[in-house]
C-alpha cells in the first residue's frame, strides 16, 4: 500500500488512478532503515503501520483522509525535517480539523475527515465505499465534466507558461563581443583536447 500524493494520477478527463504499491507491507523496524525509500511517505501511514500492528486496507483510508485534509487546507498535514522525527509528529499530532484552517469548510466535511483520519482503525470508515458515501453527503457533486474541465485549465495554463518560457530563451541575443571570449575558450580546449590524443 502506497497512498500518497505522488502516486494519485488524474487524467484528462477526470478519472483518479492509483500508482505504485510499493510499500504494501512493510514492519517497524524496516521503517526505520529506509528513511530514503520512504521519504515523503511517513505522513501517510496510519498509527497502526508505523506502530509495527497488523493492518489492512483501512490504513489506506487513513491515507486518503490525510490527503484530504491537505488539499482542502493547501498544507502538510505534518511537517518535520528527518523520518524520525515526521514518525513522532504523525503518531502525536491532534487532530486539527480543516475548518480551522479555512472557515469555509463545513462541519459536516470536517467530520467526514476527522472519521477517516481517526487514529483507531475501528473508528474509521470501514470500507472505501462508506467513505465514499459519506463524502458525497458532505460535498454536493460536481457538474458533468467540471472536474475533467478543471484539468484541462490546469494543462492548459502549465503549457501556456512553457511556450511563454520557451519564447523568452528564444528571444535572448547576445552580441559578439559578449559571447567571443567564450568560443575562444572553447576554441582552446577543443585544440588542447586534440594535441593531447596525438
């Protein structure tokens, strides 16, 4: 199980893919030596997998709860500066609803959270479906192709900063007088390089 940011996949049209599973099972002790393979992962393993307890998919709905909080606060859940370190802040942490971080968040969206991220698996939705209810129940649904529209926005800005970008170097000129010291530098160690392999 591997439920973090970098491994949800949105495509055009406004379908949600799940990537790597590269961590599906993996003990205390093995979390601890691979802080480089886990780097960035350890804010979203539930209580029970860092703690080295049997777990199941309802660690994953931990997982999405904590991205769920982050993108409707714009923040990381949880913050620190090494592995050990983001282990002890994930395991400690209060719950701080979204709603504390933006007011216009509603209750009922702040308990749909709070019930996915809650730190007893049995206290959790459990099953993805139950999950899935109780989000629609909070949120209204979105229009028809608003959400592959968003996306689309989203494509169409990045790649109208690109051209833009790419237009920019393009543009840039240099005279000779700037760029001569160079090509006779260059010019040298070409000339070097080739004295050298005779």
């Amino acid at each position: 199980r591997d439920v973090t940011p970098s491994n949800i996949l949105l495509s055009k049209r406004g379908g949600v893919k799940l990537g790597d599973f590269g961590i599906a099972h993996v003990n205390r002790s093995v979390l601890m030596r691979t802080s480089v393979a886990l780097k960035g992962k350890y804010a979203y393993l539930a209580p029970e997998q860092v703690s080295g307890d049997a777990f199941d998919h309802r660690a994953d709905l931990y997982a999405v709860g904590v991205i769920l909080h982050e993108l409707l606060t714009g923040e990381r859940y949880v913050r620190s500066d090494n592995s050990v370190n983001m282990i002890r802040a994930a395991m400690e942490k209060v719950f701080e609803p979204p709603s504390a971080k933006r007011p216009e968040i509603t209750k009922a969206l702040d308990r749909v959270v709070e019930k996915a991220m809650a730190a007893d698996a049995d206290d959790r939705f459990q099953t993805a479906d139950a999950f899935i209810r109780a989000l629609a129940s909070a949120v209204p649904e979105p229009a028809p192709g608003a959400v592959a529209a968003f996306i689309d926005s989203l494509l169409k800005s990045d790649q109208e900063a690109r051209v833009q970008e790419i237009d920019r170097l393009l543009s840039v000129t240099f005279s000779v007088d700037e760029i001569e010291p160079e090509i006779q530098r260059t010019d040298r160690m070409i000339a070097d390089i080739l004295s050298f392999s005779r």
